[in-house]
C-alpha cells in the first residue's frame, strides 16, 4: 500500500504563508465580517469622515499584504490593531497635529500590553491641554504655532499680524508660564490664590 501524503496546509493554523487566493478566501471569511465593526470604530475615532473610506481601504490592504505572509492568529484583534496603527501613523505624518485630531484620543491610544504608561500619557495630555488653556490667548496661539505646528518665527509673525520680536516674547512667556503651571511646587500654587 502506498502512502499518500497530504501536502496542502491547513488554512487556519495560525503563521503559516498563504498564496493570494487561499489569502482572498481567508480575506473574505474572517475580515469581511467584521466591516460593520470596523467601520464604527473609525467613525468614533477619526473626525474627517470624508477620510473614512479611504481609511478601510488602507486597512484591508495592510491586512490581506499580512495575511499572505503569514496569517494572523486573532484576525479580529489584528485588523482593530492595524486600524488604530494606521489611524495613529496619520496623526504622526501630518505636518500640524492638532489636539483634536481624534475623535476619542483615549479610545484610540489604548495599549493594551502598556495601560500604566498609556494612562500616564493620557494624564500628561490632559494637564498640558488645560494648562495651555490657561495661558494669554495671544501666549496660546503663539506656543502652539510654534511648538505644535512648528512654523518659525518669521511665518507666526506673519500669521498672528505682529513683529517678530514680540512671537518671541509671546513664546519665551508663554513656555516659561506653562513650566510654572505644570511643575510649580502645588504648595507655590496655593500661594497664589
């Protein structure tokens, strides 16, 4: 009796390569399923809903390219890990990123393997938005053009109407009061009021 050895591979088992259409087969059974799932996180956590569609499309791309190298082994979690991956590399590659970029910052930057970090950022966000808050609105602007939006000073003066000179006051008075706001003693603070 001859021994036939079955050589095909299972489609399940979890790192193991497909060719692209046991990828499309595997595409459409374990990700297609959860479109509608998908499609609600991204409306929760990305603001431009003109960039919505564009935004699944990149996921599915990122996703079926995986899947032919090596299949994930929770495809559920994998596409919401390449969705918050792919949202966060959009917020990064932007030129100004704005506090609001997000929908729900908290939402997106979840990490689940880092929660201690994750909350400490968190926090650090929160107290650097209510301290800037706090600042002239002139101070605000001229901080946020500067060190957010990174534009130099000559480009700030232009945009805020001022000389040159005085977006460097603004700045240097307004980084200077947001050290105070963020790292005086709360002590100092108390003696304020």
């Amino acid at each position: 009796m001859t021994d036939i050895t079955d050589t095909s591979r299972d489609e399940s088992r979890p790192g193991a390569p497909m060719n692209a259409s046991e990828a499309r087969d595997w595409f459409v059974r374990e990700v297609l399923p959860l479109e509608a799932d998908l499609m609600q996180f991204l409306h929760r956590n990305w603001r431009n809903k003109s960039d919505i569609a564009d935004l699944r499309q990149d996921i599915y791309v990122r996703v079926f390219e995986t899947a032919k190298r090596e299949i994930p082994a929770r495809p559920r979690h994998f596409v919401f890990t390449v969705a918050r991956n792919l949202l966060i590399d959009r917020v990064r590659r932007e030129r100004i990123i704005p506090f609001d970029a997000v929908a729900d910052a908290d939402a997106l930057f979840l990490a689940p393997d880092a929660p201690e970090r994750t909350l400490i950022a968190r926090d650090e966000l929160r107290r650097l938005r209510a301290a800037l808050d706090r600042l002239a609105p002139r101070q605000s602007e001229a901080v946020m053009l500067r060190r957010v939006e990174g534009l130099t000073g000559r480009e700030i003066a232009t945009r805020m109407g001022i000389s040159e000179a005085a977006v460097s006051k603004l700045i240097d008075n307004g980084i200077r009061a947001l050290a105070d706001i963020l790292y005086s003693d709360p002590e100092d603070k108390r003696n304020w009021a």
